[in-house]
C-alpha cells in the first residue's frame, strides 16, 4: 500500500538503543528501532539473559529510569559487560512521554519511550555508584529516619500527660539514641576504611562551616566531586539559578532540580558557614549590605560551598585560611 512505513527487521538494523523499565521483580525491555519487546527477572539470571539479547544487537545506548534501589544492580551488570547505560531521572521520562503524546502508562510503554528518548536525546551514560558509596548513603538516610523519628518521640513526651505514657517515651529515646549512635559510629568506620573516601571527607572537613554529616553527604550524594566544573557541581546540588524571562519580561532567578539531600545538608552548612567561616562570612555580609535577601544571600554562600569543596577535591588538598 502507496505511503505505508514498513517495519525494519531487526537484521538490518546496524544501531539500536534500548529502554529498560523496572521493578523490584522484573524488567520490561524495548529495542528500538527493531521493535522488540520482552520481559526478563530483575535478578542474577535475568541480567544474563538480557545481556545475551543485547549482544546479538549493536547497542548505542541504554536507559533505565532512577528507582530507588531497584535499578541499581542490573546497571552495574550492564556497565561491567560493556553497555553504555544512562540512568535518568522519572519527572524528566513522565514529561518526554507527554511531549510525545503518549498519556497512558504502562511498563511496555515506558519501556518504549525510554528507548525512543535514548535515541531522540542521547543522555550522557552514568556510571554505577561503588558499593562502599551506596552502603554509606543508605546508614546516613536511617541516620536521618531515625533522627526525625527521635524528633517526634520528643515531641509527643513533652506534652504527655500520662505517667506510664512518659516513661514508656523515654525507653523509646534511650533505644533511639543509641541507634543513632552506633549508626554514626558504622558511618565513619565505613569511610575511614576506604581511602578515596576517607580523602575526601578529611578534605571537605577542613572548610570552616562544614561538619561530619555535611561531609559525608558531599562524598556520598555527590560521587563525581572533583571531576566536575563548577556550573556542574551547583547543578547537580540544585543550587543553580535558571532564568525565568519570556517576551520583554525578566523574572526572577530560581534555583530548582538537583538532589535534594545534597542540596538541604549545603543549606545548613552555608547557615553556618555564614556565621564562622571568614571569608563566606564577608561575602554573605556584602550581599546583604547590597539588599539581597537573607535566604538569597545564604543559597550564594551554599553554592559558593559546593564550588569550593569541589575545587579543593580536584585539587587534593584541604582548605587554607588566606592571611593578611
């Protein structure tokens, strides 16, 4: 029929680029353009078996969607036998499926729109976060879960009324200290234990304003310091104003995106920072003298935090108070 696209086979394709959708159970894969479909086990022999399917193609990219802890192993399978693999954010996939006018959702679609946004926008691919990196991270969020919970026991026994109630709360914050405890004490043995990191926290630790729980999210939420530029790191933290102008209108500058966790743990490091360290303590000031806000003033000394950290990294050295 005059007009009418048929499909390529998948023998004469030369370049295919792969959509990976996943669960904690399995993983729905999409090669584009040969358009094949399948379904494999997220575990040790479902890895296998996608990477024998994926040798018999010429794969120029693959992409897989960040999902909490769940994509992280077929990744680092992927990385290791040789595949160019990008992990990306889910909002930005949601949002390249609805400029392509695809509203349903299921696994097999996004798995085909992921394969499509891998050819369309060729994301830069990521490479898997080591294990003594993912160990740390995961202590540091029970570190925090148990903290806010300690935080609400607190709360719920300063206004209770109840004897028994009281006592019961307390027995529940004795545990939870020592928790917390005995989780910041496996956080620094985990890091002194490995040299790379060890570096780097011993580094980041030397700029006034920066403290142990800062340091380690910087070394854990933020494996690339040191490798980056600085646009890159205050990027990635979230912290770079993006414009906000359209027509003869200039709006004002808002930081947004990034990582979360990195970009709170620099907001209380540039609260402090603000205050002890020389020369951010001068900067904040000029900013305010000039009229800037004061939350304004304290995201500059952030980024100016994360610029220096990842210098100092790059350069493997530790922070130098400038003399007179």
């Amino acid at each position: 029929m005059q007009g009418k696209v048929k499909p390529t086979s998948a023998s004469t394709v030369s370049t295919v680029y792969v959509g990976i959708d996943v669960c904690k159970a399995y993983l729905d894969v999409h090669i584009h353009p040969a358009n094949e479909t399948f379904r494999v086990a997220n575990d040790a022999g479902g890895w296998r078996r996608l990477k024998t399917i994926l040798s018999s193609h010429s794969v120029e990219r693959v992409v897989m969607e960040a999902t909490s802890k769940y994509h992280r192993a077929a990744h680092r399978s992927l990385h290791a036998a040789g595949f160019s693999v990008a992990i990306i954010n889910p909002l930005r996939a949601r949002l390249f499926a609805e400029a392509c006018g695809a509203l349903a959702k299921t696994d097999t679609i996004d798995a085909r729109l992921l394969a499509l946004m891998a050819e369309k926008l060729d994301p830069d691919a990521t490479h898997p976060v080591r294990d003594i990196v993912e160990n740390v991270r995961e202590l540091a969020s029970a570190r925090r879960a148990a903290i806010m919970e300690r935080v609400a026991v607190e709360q719920r026994r300063s206004v209770a009324t109840s004897n028994f109630l009281q006592r019961e709360l307390g027995r529940r914050l004795r545990l939870l200290h020592s928790h917390i405890d005995r989780l910041e004490a496996e956080i620094e043995a985990a890091i002194s234990a490995d040299a790379v990191l060890a570096s780097r926290r011993d580094i980041v630790l030397s700029i006034p304003g920066i403290g142990p729980v800062v340091a380690t999210a910087l070394i854990t939420e933020l494996d690339e310091i040191g490798d980056l530029n600085a646009k890159q790191a205050t990027a990635l933290a979230g912290l770079a104003p993006f414009a906000d102008d359209s027509g003869p209108r200039r709006g004002q500058r808002h930081i947004r995106g990034g990582r979360f966790e990195l970009r709170k743990a620099l907001y209380m490091a540039a609260l402090s920072a603000a205050r002890f360290n020389p020369d951010l303590k001068r900067f904040y000031q000029r900013l305010r003298d000039a009229g800037k806000a004061a939350k304004l003033a304290i995201i500059a000394v952030a980024r100016k935090l994360i610029v220096l950290a990842n210098t100092l990294v790059s350069q493997n050295r530790a922070w130098i108070a400038k003399t007179a």
